[in-house]
C-alpha cells in the first residue's frame, strides 16, 4: 500500500516570516555599529544613531531586504488571518460590518507595507524628506490597521457565535496593550523629531518602537495557530480517504488485467457449437468476481438471450 506524505504548511507560520526577518535586521545593524565602537556615521547629528542611519551606509541591502520581507510578511499576515475567517476556519461573526473592519485593516496594512519598503530605498543619507515622509506612512498606516483589528477582534468577543475564544482573548489583550505602548512612544517619538535638543532620546526611541513592534507580529501568531489543528484534520480526513477509498464511499476498482481478462473470459464460446442447438442452454463460464462488481455493487444479470431463431433462450448468470 503506497503511503502519501504531505508537506503541512502551518498558517501560524505566517507572521513568523516577518518576525525573524525584522528580528535580525534590527541586530545586525545595532550589532554592527556597537562593534564598530559606535562610529560617526555621515547622517548622524549627534552621538546614538537612528535605525534609518545605519541603513544608510554600507548596510542598506540588507536594511532593505529586511524592511522588504518584514512589509510584504506584515500585510500577507492580515490577509491570511482575514481569508481564513472568511472561510469558516478560524472564529467570525458572519456580520457585514465587521468584514469591513477586516477590509480596512489589510488596506491599512498594505499602505504601512509601501511605507516601509520606500523608505528603506529612500535612505536619510541622500533623501532626508522623501526618508520622514514615508516613514509618516509608515506609522499611520501601522497604527490604523492596529486600531480596526482591535476592533474587529472586539466585535468578535461580544458575538455569541464565537464559543472558543482562549487564542483570541490572549491576542485581543496582547494586541491592546502593544498598541497603547507603541502610541504613546511614537507622539514621543515625533516630539523628539521635531525638538532639535532631544536627538539623542528619539534615537534610543525609536530602537524601542522598532523591537516591540516585534511582539506586535507575535500577537498574530496567536491568531493564527488555532486554525493549524483544523487543517491538519482535514488533511488526516483527506489522507485516510486516498489510503482506504472506501471511506470515500467508492470500493477499489479491480486490476487492469484482471477486467480485461474477465472480460474476455465471460462472452460466450459460439464457434464450436455444434449446429441445432437452439433452444438448449448455453453454458457460459461464470465471470470472476471482479468483473461482476462496478463500485461494490454486483451488475444486473441478463435473464434472456435471443437465439438464432428468435427463441427466448435462458443463460446461466
């Protein structure tokens, strides 16, 4: 019996894409610029440098690769916890309004997405106002998309529809308290942006927003991982089907040779017959069991067989 091996690509492995891709960015670029002794990058106006300085230099392919991996991971985690709660596989509310939560959730997620992918290209080092400017997109675009999953995810506590809510409860809260934290360090941010004394603080703020925006991505996980237990049965219920076809509700179809050959074996043997033997029984081989049975069911006998002069002749099933 052959043995079918599938490959299970697990939903909640999704987000983890973008977290370790964000993850090792931010510190190979804080590692590098520590081992260096904090060197004086040209972007820099004072001692601590921002995440966008150390892009800036010889570091920016993988700065870019990074921002690149973690945008597309973050939008293609919404999109999938959006489509799978379309689908049935995860918790939903079956309610228009909040699909549209969801809607614009992933259109806030794509926008960051571009934000972050743009401003990785356009470095502070050679493009310093296109850099602030698509680094503004960035973080609104974070901050929307948190603020309708907080509420998508609210409206589906409050429905009685949703019964297990052990995952969602965990992100929901997790969610919320990530999402207070990261508003309240970029208005402290932005502050420090627009303070020329405080240059310094912002840096070490922004490294800060950087790394929790990695228990963000996380909370998705958490969404997530419900759905791998629900796809894995139906992939058992898919691989016990094509092991044993009769779970399927279809029995096993006989061997090529052996149709053929009871085929052939079956039809009746007319050229030694001697002549005058109308009317009489013909014994014709009984067919093997095989032949006799399409999906399980036995096929329907012939009762008659007209003889050659017309007469209703009995044949043996």
């Amino acid at each position: 019996m052959l043995q079918h091996r599938y490959f299970h690509v697990h939903p909640s492995w999704v987000p983890v894409v973008p977290i370790v891709a964000w993850f090792i960015t931010l510190w190979v670029l804080l590692g590098v610029w520590l081992a260096q002794g904090r060197p004086q990058y040209p972007s820099m106006e004072e001692s601590i440098a921002y995440i966008s300085d150390c892009g800036a230099t010889y570091l920016k392919p993988l700065f870019v690769v990074g921002c690149i991996i973690t945008g597309i991971g973050f939008f293609a985690t919404l999109l999938v916890d959006g489509l799978l709660r379309r689908a049935g596989i995860l918790e939903r509310t079956g309610r228009r309004k909040v699909r549209w939560l969801s809607y614009l959730s992933i259109a806030s997620a794509f926008v960051g997405c571009l934000g972050l992918i743009l401003l990785s290209g356009f470095d502070t080092l050679r493009y310093p106002h296109e850099h602030h400017a698509f680094l503004a997109v960035f973080m609104v675009g974070v901050i929307l998309s948190a603020i309708f999953t907080i509420a998508e995810y609210a409206a589906l506590m409050r429905s009685p529809n949703v019964h297990n809510t052990r995952w969602l409860t965990l992100s929901f809260y997790g969610k919320i308290l990530v999402f207070v934290l990261e508003l309240a360090l970029a208005i402290a941010f932005g502050v420090c942006l627009n303070n020329g004394h405080l240059y310094n603080p912002g840096a070490i703020i922004e490294w800060i927003v950087a790394f929790v925006f990695e228990f963000y991505l996380v909370t998705f996980w958490a969404d997530l991982h419900p759905a791998n237990a629900v796809l894995h049965e139906r992939d058992g219920d898919v691989e016990a089907r094509m092991v044993d076809p009769s779970m399927a509700g279809t029995a096993p179809r006989a061997p090529k040779g052996a149709r053929s050959g009871a085929t052939s074996s079956a039809q009746p043997q007319m050229s030694n017959a001697p002549k005058g033997t109308a009317g009489m029984v013909l014994n014709v081989p009984r067919a093997p069991a095989a032949a006799v049975r399409t999906n399980g069911a036995p096929r329907a006998p012939m009762f008659t067989r007209p003889a050659r002069k017309g007469a209703a002749v009995p044949v043996q099933a």
